[in-house]
C-alpha cells in the first residue's frame, strides 16, 4: 500500500507539470536525483514511473511548442549532435566486441541518459528554470541526507525509508566492515552525489536574500557533508576536499576568511573524531598509494582491488588504443589482465572503477574524442551562461552558474574514482550544462519560432 501511494504522488507530479509545464525540468530532476523510480521497485515493486515520465516530458515541451509557440530551450540542436557522435561511436563497437549482449545491455543505460538529455535541455529555457531546477537538487539532498543522518544517529538501520535510505554491512577497513549508508544507491555513489549538493547548498546559504531559502541550503550542505562522512567512502571525501578549493575562491572576499576558518575547525574536528577509527585508518591507508607508485603492494585489499581494476583498464586501452575492447565489455577482459597483475583475488566480475579509464578501455581514442567533447561543450556552456549574466549585472543569477560549475566539476572529480554504475546522474548533470547557455543567449533556431510566426502572419 505505501509503496503504490507513493507512485500514485509521483503520478500526480506528472499530472501537475502537464498543467504547469514550467515545473518540468525541477520535477524531472528531483525524481531522477532521489532515484523516486528504481527506490520504489526495488523496495515495493511497483511499475517503472521513469518509463512514464521521461517519454512524457520529452513530448510536453514540443506539443506545447507546436500548439501555442512557446518558446523550448536552444540547445537542442547541439546536444542531439554531440550525444548522436558519442551514442554512435557505442553502437559501432558491436561490429567486433566479443560479447554483444553487453554492449546492447550498456546501450540500453544510454538510452536512459539521451531521454534525460532531451527532457532538460527543451524544458530549460530561461534562467528562472535554471535555478528552480538547482533548487530541486537541493532539496533532493536535503531528504536524502536527511534521512541518512537520522537513520544513523537512531541506529534504525532495519528501515530503509522506503528505499531512500539503506545501509549495508560493508568492508571499511582491511577485515573489518560497518554499516555503510547508501541513500538510493551504493555507499561510493551515493557519497559522490552529496558532493554535487554541497557547492549548491552554499550557494544559496551566502547568496540568497530569502531567510527559508538560506536555511535550507545551509542545512542541506551541512547534512551532505555529514553523511558523505557516513558512507565511509575515502573517494567521496577527496572530491569533498577537491571540490572545497574553488570553493573557498569563491565565496564572496568579506566572508573568505570566516569560510576557511570554519572549514579548517571541521578538518581538524573531522581528523580527531576519526583518527582512532577504523574509518580513520581507512582514510590513512590512501597514504599506501605512494609506496603502490613505486611498485609496492598495499595491504588494504580494497585498494588493491582498485588498482587492480584501474590498471586493468589502462592496459586494455594500451591494447586497445584505437576504437576499445568495446562499449560494456570492461568486465569480459578485467580477468584476463587482473591475473597478470596478481593483486585482485576475487572471481566475480569487476569494472574499472574509473569513468574515464573506462571509456578509454571500451571505446578508444575515439570514444575519448567523442566523450571529451560531451564534457568541453557542458563546461563552456555553464561558463558562457555566468560571463553573459556578469556582463548584463545579474551578479545574483552568475553566482548560481558558478556553484553548478562547482558542483559539476566535484562529480567529475569524483568520477576519476568511480565508474558509470548509475549513469543517469551524469546525465542528468550533463542535461542541465548543456543548456545552460541557452536559458541567457536570446538567439533561436529559426525552425523552433516556426508555429508562432504562422499564426502572427495570418
């Protein structure tokens, strides 16, 4: 019963945005960011609302652009052909990977994210759904690590919260294992996702004039923070910490100070709780990767399962270097390669562990080329959008690109560590990047005023 309630919500929310499709993109967002869908079958098995809602969205914006002329985003047209170049350097590959049935299974993940894409970059059309869309993430992570900090200080560990806030017994250190938070995802992931939260959060905490809106960006950051420390995931807190350096340049300079002072007391806070921990000695071990440079062999055997599984991949490239053992097939070769290596004893299948050593494992140099401009176009459209608002004076609305900026470049930072197990948040954070520009830049394709200039001319 509770979980059909609670698809019945996430209908209604449908409903809504096809009489206000203005709410699209930030009701889009937050579904996707909590993963509302998979949450909800995994834990009650409820149909797929994704199926639903992403068709439906893509189709919204162009009905309504038919019927009445109203505006879509502008950057429809570059995403179709920057995804269409990456997509089909993937489906070439099934000319010669040894396991097709994998490469069609990644397709199908890709697939997802092209929907995402498409939904976002037609239903983001000016600044204002920009930043609602922001706000939407925000508030994703304020549920979310919410409910992660809750469940943790209580020790209700027994209640997933349907599905939004699970825990697993998990290694932490060398034998030794806890309960790991998840969130909706994995204890790694689901660090790297609070991360986006955080720069976000901030932002509005520092920028925004409305009291409610300062609150809940502050608390939101805050309990990020708190529970990426929950997920015991060393790759989470380096890209916390990578993430806090443009960050600190950022903050306005009258408030740069108290900003690194309060960051220094929680580092050195954050070093003391954990120092006598096992998580403490987790996050210590990451000192073993000097000696693992210089040829040594780690003792924690997660680390050498990642080294394993990186080096893997960058020996496949260098077999590979051209077009990839193919899209999806990391797992068919990682054996054959781990068994040179000798520090990986485990028999189940493995991925690399690394988004962009496993693109250049599974698509080459050219998948790199094709995926690279993915990520050139994302970050030049974010940058575009804040140089156009700072020259016009809207100091307010460039601060809210910057902090996405921010953020994007905390996933991707924490992307050097974690593969594409749950991709559709990359493109998700893609989809917003990409259209960015588009929601300042008032030219339009000719083609989208069509519907209006024929009635205007009859």
């Amino acid at each position: 019963m509770e979980g059909m309630l609670l698809f019945a919500v996430g209908l209604a929310g449908l409903a809504a945005v096809a009489r206000w499709p203005e709410w699209a993109a930030p009701f889009f967002t937050f579904l996707i960011f909590i993963r509302w869908s998979d949450a909800l079958r995994a834990e009650f098995g409820v149909p797929p609302l994704f199926m639903l809602a992403a068709p439906a969205l893509v189709m919204l914006p162009i009905a309504r652009w038919l019927v009445t002329g109203a505006q879509v985003g502008r950057e429809w047209r570059h995403t179709l052909v920057l995804a269409s170049i990456y997509g089909g350097v993937c489906i070439g590959s099934m000319l010669f990977t040894p396991d097709v049935e994998r490469t069609h299974e990644a397709l199908k993940n890709q697939l997802d994210g092209f929907f995402i894409l498409i939904v976002l970059v037609l239903s983001l059309r000016d600044t204002v759904d920009f930043d609602r869309t922001l706000s939407a993430i925000v508030l994703a992570g304020l549920v979310l690590s919410g409910l992660t900090v809750y469940q943790q200080l209580t020790g209700s560990f027994d209640d997933t919260f349907a599905g939004f806030a699970r825990t697993e017994l998990r290694n932490i250190y060398d034998d030794s294992a806890g309960a790991r938070s998840e969130g909706p995802v994995s204890a790694n992931y689901f660090a790297l996702i609070l991360v986006v939260v955080v720069p976000l959060g901030v932002h509005r905490l520092l920028h925004r004039r409305d009291r409610l809106e300062r609150v809940v960006g502050g608390v939101a950051a805050g309990l990020s923070v708190i529970a990426i420390g929950f997920t015991y995931s060393r790759g989470g807190l380096v890209a916390l910490a990578l993430t806090a350096l443009p960050m600190t340049v950022w903050v306005p300079r009258e408030r740069r100070r108290s900003f690194a002072v309060a960051a220094a007391v929680a580092l050195v806070a954050g070093g003391v709780a954990l120092a006598p921990t096992q998580f403490g000695q987790r996050v210590a071990a990451l000192g073993e990767l000097t000696s693992a440079m210089q040829g040594g062999t780690p003792s924690d055997s997660a680390l050498r399962g990642r080294i394993s599984e990186m080096t893997s991949a960058a020996m496949m490239f260098a077999d590979h270097p051209l077009m990839g053992v193919g899209y999806g097939n990391f797992e068919t070769y990682y054996h054959r390669y781990a068994r040179e290596l000798a520090l990986d004893g485990r028999r189940e299948e493995r991925q690399a562990h690394s988004l962009y050593l496993e693109v250049a494992a599974e698509t080459g140099l050219i998948g790199i080329a094709a995926f690279g401009s993915l990520l050139f176009f994302a970050f030049t459209s974010v940058l575009r959008m804040r140089s156009v608002l700072l020259a016009s004076g809207r100091e307010t609305e460039a601060q809210a690109a910057t902090a996405f900026a921010i953020a994007l470049f905390g996933y991707l930072a924490g992307s050097v560590f974690l593969h594409l197990t749950y991709p559709r948040y990359f493109w998700l954070l893609l989809g917003i990047a990409f259209a960015a520009r588009g929601t300042v830049e008032q030219r339009a394709p000719a083609a989208i005023q069509t519907p209006a200039l024929a009635r205007s001319e009859a």
